[in-house]
C-alpha cells in the first residue's frame, strides 16, 4: 500500500504533467482537528482580489517558478507576511495558480504556531492584511500588471490609520 507522501507527489506529477501551464499547486487539505478529520472549504471571495492559499505544505511548485519567485521575495520586508502567503500571492498574479480538489495533505492547527496571533479582525490580522496589498501591489507594478483596488483594499488602508 502506498503512502501518502507518496500518493502526494504521484498525484501532483500527474497535474503537472497534464497541464504544461501549471507551475504552482495547492492541494485541499484535510485538517485534523479535535481528532475528526473535515475538508477545509475553499474560500469563497465575491469582493477580494486575493487568492485562496493553505498551509505551505499544501504547496508544490516547479523549480523556475520558485526560482523566478526568489527574486521577487522581498525577504526583508512585510515581516508578517509568511512564505505560503507570497508564494500564493506571486502565483496568483502570475496567473499560475491552480488548486486541485483532492486532499493530498493533513493540516493540524496548532494553537501557538507563527500564525495563531492572527485572529480575524485583530490588529495583528489587519496589519498582515496591509503588508499583503503592499506585496501585491509591489508584485503588480514589477510586472507591469494593472491593479484594482477594491473595498477590501480601501477598508483595510483606513483601518491601518486607526491601529
């Protein structure tokens, strides 16, 4: 019987294989919590312009991709914004996004991890929000890519004032 790791990467070769186009994968993770095991719902965002991400072990990408990330990573700035978060961002306007439905991977929450400070709405959240636009907006203007900043974008700048 094969193991999951394994499975995983015979399952992402396979995307990969399929669609030349594809660079950067996510797969939709199952996260173990309070020992029951539930599908983690992809978001749904009618008024956003961010992409859905998981968990970087969620992530598998081809080496120019990263490579071509690498220079663009920003390391020393947006000191709130984790690798997963770029990468997705980076993928996402680059349009080589992709996510599969199959869950290849167990996410556990772990309630004192880098990103349990993060709860929605506080200001740690509404600050790492901030720094996301800033990337994305950093990512956009290098590329030549236009922009549209939406409600979403404009709530959070003035929110940002305030904290």
């Amino acid at each position: 019987m094969m193991n999951l790791k394994k499975i995983r990467f015979t399952e992402i070769n396979k995307i990969f294989k399929r669609n030349k186009k594809i660079n950067f994968i996510q797969d939709t993770p199952l996260e173990a919590l309070y020992k029951k095991k539930k599908i983690i719902k992809k978001k749904r965002h009618f008024f956003s312009i961010w992409p859905s991400f998981y968990p970087t072990s969620c992530i598998a990408f081809k080496r120019n991709f990263f490579v071509n990330f690498l220079k663009v990573l920003e390391k020393n700035k947006f000191s709130n914004l984790e690798i997963d978060a770029r990468l997705s961002i980076y993928a996402h306007i680059k349009k080589q996004f992709f996510i599969t439905k199959k869950c290849l991977t167990i996410y556990n929450y772990d309630e004192t991890g880098i990103t349990s400070k993060y709860k929605k709405f506080s200001n740690f959240w509404w600050k790492k929000r901030n720094e996301a636009f800033k990337y994305m907006i950093f990512l956009m203007k290098k590329f030549n890519i236009k922009l549209y900043l939406g409600p979403d974008y404009y709530l959070t700048k003035m929110i940002n004032l305030f904290i």
